[in-house]
C-alpha cells in the first residue's frame, strides 16, 4: 500500500511519520508528474486552504485531483484540507464548513472526544480550525465537539477539522487505512 501526501504547504511531514509508523509507505506531491506515481489513497494535511488551493490551480494539480477523488481514490483531509474537499474549493465532499470557525482567541485548543468508528478519547488539536455547519446527503458526521461536527465520512473520503497526525494517538490514521483497504479488495 503506497499513500500520496500533499506537500505544497504545512503539516504534512507528521501524517508521513504516522504512516511510517502503521507501516504504510508514503510519497509526497509537489508537483504534476509526482501525481502520475501510483497510489492507493491521498492525504490532504492542514496549513492555509487558500495557500493550498491557488498552488493547487498553478501546478495544474487541481482538476487532476478532484477527477480521481470523484472516481473513487480514498482521501483523508484534515483543517486546511478539510476546507479543501468541501464546496469552498474541490467541492467533492457534501460539507457546509465554517473557516477560522473558534475565532481568533480560542483558536487553538486541545480536547478528547468520541469518535464513531473509531472509538473514545480520541485526542483532538484544533489550530485556527474550521468546522462543519451540516453534512448533506451520503455525508455522514463522526464526531461532535460543543455540538458542532469536527470529523465526517462521505464513501471513501475522510475529514477532520482537527489534527490527529500531531498526537500519538494511531486510530483515526488506522481508520483511514481501512477505508484504503477496502477500496482495494
Ligand atoms: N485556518 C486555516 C485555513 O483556513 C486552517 C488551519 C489549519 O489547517 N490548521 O485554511
């Protein structure tokens, strides 16, 4: 199993090592021709979503991106990444998302909370996150946080308003491994 991370911009060198640590081998795109190298699913990490997108656009990754997402390619979106799957940029995944969502005070702030599938306690760091104001259709909510949704699951895409590649905590990284693995059965 090969997983693509985005590496246009931010924290995607901790989803490579939490990866590395399940096992899992990783390449990074930077740029098209990375994108031809094979893959069985992609991850989109956290950092600027307007960053992200316009590099998406320049580099000619954007189109090429959504297609196989939309064709079924498993992807796994966190903060940045989750704005970029929703309707604000890729538009693949049925969320209504709020950006900078906690404001500028309560920004960043750490909590644990049950996720469906996965289990309890799982550790959450919000930074500068955005959360989800409704899921529609297929799109299913994972997880709540002070009633709004911080993680959801639409077919094989994945997404958290948090960031669970910078705790030690493995689940919601496993999780993402199964939804690859069941892909490829
Ligand atoms: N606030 C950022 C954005 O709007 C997301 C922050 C993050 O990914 N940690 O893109």
């Amino acid at each position: 199993m090969r997983v693509a991370v985005l590496a246009l911009q931010g924290a995607f060198a901790e989803h490579e090592q939490m990866m590395h640590r399940l096992g899992v081998d990783t390449f990074q795109v930077r740029q098209l021709k990375d994108w031809e190298e094979a893959k069985d699913g992609l991850i989109i990490p956290g950092g600027e979503s307007t960053t992200q997108s316009k590099l998406l656009r320049d580099l000619g990754l954007f189109e090429v991106i959504r297609k196989e997402i939309t064709a079924g390619l498993p992807v796994f979106g966190t903060c940045a990444g989750l704005i970029l799957l929703s309707s604000m940029h890729l538009g693949t995944m049925d969320i209504d998302v709020c950006r900078n969502a906690y404001g500028r005070q309560l920004g960043s702030f750490y909590t644990e909370a049950d996720m469906k599938g996965i289990g309890e306690k799982v550790p959450m760091t919000f930074i500068r996150a955005p959360y989800i104001n409704n899921v529609i259709g297929e799109c299913e909510s994972l997880a709540t946080v002070d009633g709004h949704i911080v993680a959801a699951r639409q077919g094989r895409q994945l997404v958290t308003a948090f960031h669970p590649e910078l705790n030690d905590d493995l689940r919601v990284h496993e999780y993402f491994l199964n939804i690859i693995k069941k892909a490829v059965d």
